[in-house]
C-alpha cells in the first residue's frame, strides 16, 4: 500500500489530491482481500481518472484497478464474444478489434479511460454506445467480495447511464466486461455528419472510419495531456416537448434531436454558447474556446475552483432557460 500518493497524473483534469492509501489492484484475488479489509470501512474505485473530479483528498482506500487481460470466449461464423479485464485501456482495445477486423466500437475510437468504467455511464461517441455491443459484465460486490454476473438487461443503461449510477451506486466493482463483435458484415454507424463527410471518397471499412473518428476528435477536443480536462463536463439535456416549443419560438435555429413526441435532447454545448460562455476564463479554469461543453484546468486549478465554474455555468442556464444541466462527470 502506498500512502499520501497525489493523485495528479491518475486524473485528466489533473488535479493534485491525496490518496492517503492507496493500492494498484492486477488481480480479482487482490481486489477480493482488499474489498474485504476491515481497515477501511469505504472503499474508492478508481480507473484512468478521466471521468471525475477530485474536490478533496481521499480519505478511503483508493484501489486503481489494473486488472489486465482479454480472451475470446466464443466464436460463431459472424461474431465473437470478447472478454476484457477491467484495467486494459479502452483506445486500445478498439484499436486492436479494428486490427483484427472485429466490427461495432471503431465510433468510440480515443475515448480514454479503463475497461471497468465504461459501462458506469455507457461511453458513448459518434452515434454509437457501449449497450449496442455489450453482452455482459463480472462485477464483485464491494461489501462481500462476492462475484456476480451482470447481462445487458441488468445494467439499465441509457444515456450516459446505467444501473451503476443509480440503483447499484459504489455497490460493486466491474472486473471485466464481454462484448459481442461482428466478424463480417459490420454494420457501420454514419449518422454524424462530421463523420460522412471525414470518410467521403473512402472505402467504407472498420480502419477508416476508426482513423476519421480519431481525426475529428483531435480537431475538436483539446488533448488532456496538454490541458487539464475531462471531456464533456455536462450531458446534453432531454426536455419535454412543451419547454422545447417555447425555447424554439424564441431561437429558430435550435439545434435538436427528437428522441420522441413528447421529448427533445438540445445540445449542452449550444445552450452554453449562447449564454456567452464560451472561451469564458477565470483565474486558472475555464470554458473551452471551441468546444463549451469541457471545462479545463488551464493550471493549477483545485477541483473546488472547477466544481465552481460548473455550478455558475450550471446557473447561467437555469436562469436563462430553466433547463437543468446534469454534470457528466462524476464529483468526488
Ligand atoms: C478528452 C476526453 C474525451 C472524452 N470523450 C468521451 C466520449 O466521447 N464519450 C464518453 O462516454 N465519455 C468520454 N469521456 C469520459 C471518459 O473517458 C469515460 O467516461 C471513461 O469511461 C472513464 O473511464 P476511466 O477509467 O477514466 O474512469 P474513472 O474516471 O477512473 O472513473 C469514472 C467513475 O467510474 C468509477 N469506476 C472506475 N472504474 C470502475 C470499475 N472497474 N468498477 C466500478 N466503478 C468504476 C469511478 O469510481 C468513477 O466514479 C472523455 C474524457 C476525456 C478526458
């Protein structure tokens, strides 16, 4: 166990906190007798660390899950059934099933973070989400150490989503997760624009569209490596049809997508745009320049200065639009 570990190159927005104890977890066995330590009555899951923010140093035991590993588990003519740990990279893993020709994740090529967190908010990118692909995941309840095996019906998943954000909050730790790949005839997802335009004049294939993905991500969000950042901060927010009228009358070119009769997603980061935040800088945090929906450590930047900015940009839209923005990104 490690003790006092700052915590600054184990998240995106690179906050320096704490961990007053901290263990890398590289088996089940490990996570098991770790989970089951009377020493702690709380413990903290802790992946790539590019979906939360740290607002105070960690007082529970902080067990980074390193679990590394995958294997094919069954193969049939058109597909297989992959099983990843809960430490493998997620880029990673995409790349390697476009090497392979294996179809259905090459939309959510460079999204960061771990295996084990993907399905805490169903990463999802590009028209493509982590339910459409997911078969199953090994999960360890925190309290019993006990393993359990959860199918696609039992996560709940929705909209940067899941079971694990609500019913199942802090309750288990994902171990690994199987996916259902195509072998052949992918199906491939170009419902963005963006991404019809990037692949234009190219052979439709698992590579390209990878490489285009990667290609307009590069060009739209800033590289955590170099500033401080999470990726969107907020969802983008469904309301109901009778607000959206109202919003509309008012702003004819509201962007939108119609999810049913009665309900409509509005982008957050339009929303955000025209509450005049956009590139808006305080001290050492801020809204992103070109893209308002990630807010960034320009510096130094403590996770209390961001949750800050976060509430106040929050605000600004409540009282412009009485929508309530819901924070993406998991406050520790
Ligand atoms: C530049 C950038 C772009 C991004 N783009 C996207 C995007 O397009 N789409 C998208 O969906 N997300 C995106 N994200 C968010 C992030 O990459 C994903 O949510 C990712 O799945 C987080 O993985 P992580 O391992 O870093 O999780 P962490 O940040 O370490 O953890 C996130 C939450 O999950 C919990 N957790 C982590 N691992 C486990 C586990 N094994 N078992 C149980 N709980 C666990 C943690 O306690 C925490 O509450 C982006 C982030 C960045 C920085």
């Amino acid at each position: 166990m490690e003790i006092n570990k700052s915590l600054k190159l184990y998240n995106t927005f690179r906050v320096d906190c704490i961990s007053e104890s901290f263990i890398n977890i590289t088996s089940t066995t490990n996570l098991k007798k770790a989970l089951l330590s009377n020493s702690f009555r709380n413990k903290f899951i802790l992946g790539g660390g590019s979906n939360l923010l740290l607002t105070k140093n960690i007082k529970d035991l902080c067990l980074h899950i390193n679990i590394k590993g995958r294997k094919i588990i069954k193969e049939t003519s058109k597909s297989i059934y992959l099983e990843i740990n809960a430490g493998e990279n997620w880029h990673k893993l995409v790349l390697w099933c476009v090497e392979n020709n294996y179809g259905g994740i090459e939309n959510l090529a460079y999204i960061p973070g771990n295996i084990g967190a993907a399905p805490i908010q169903n990463i999802g990118a590009y028209g493509v989400e982590l339910q459409d692909v997911f078969s199953s995941c090994m999960v360890m309840e925190k309290k019993t150490g006990k393993i359990e095996k959860f199918t696609l019906n039992d996560c709940e998943f929705n909209y940067r989503d899941s079971v694990f954000k609500n019913n199942y909050k802090n309750k288990f730790v994902i171990t690994s997760i199987c996916l259902k790949l195509s072998k052949k005839n992918h199906k491939f997802n170009l419902e963005y624009e963006g991404l019809r335009d990037e692949i234009e004049n190219k052979d439709i294939n698992l590579r390209n569209i990878f490489n285009a993905i990667i290609k307009i991500r590069k060009n739209k969000l800033p590289d955590p490596k170099k500033i401080g950042n999470c990726g969107s901060f907020f969802k983008n927010p469904i309301i109901p049809s009778n607000h959206f009228n109202l919003i509309q009358k008012k702003f004819i070119n509201l962007p939108y997508f119609k999810i049913s009769n009665n309900f409509f997603k509005i982008p957050a980061a339009w929303l955000i745009e025209k509450v005049g935040l956009k590139g808006f800088k305080k001290n050492e945090v801020g809204v992103h320049i070109s893209q308002p929906l990630v807010l960034v450590n320009y510096g130094n930047a403590s996770g209390k200065d961001i949750l800050d900015l976060a509430h106040f940009v929050k605000n600004k839209i409540k009282k412009e639009f009485d929508i309530e923005l819901e924070f993406e990104v998991n406050i520790i």
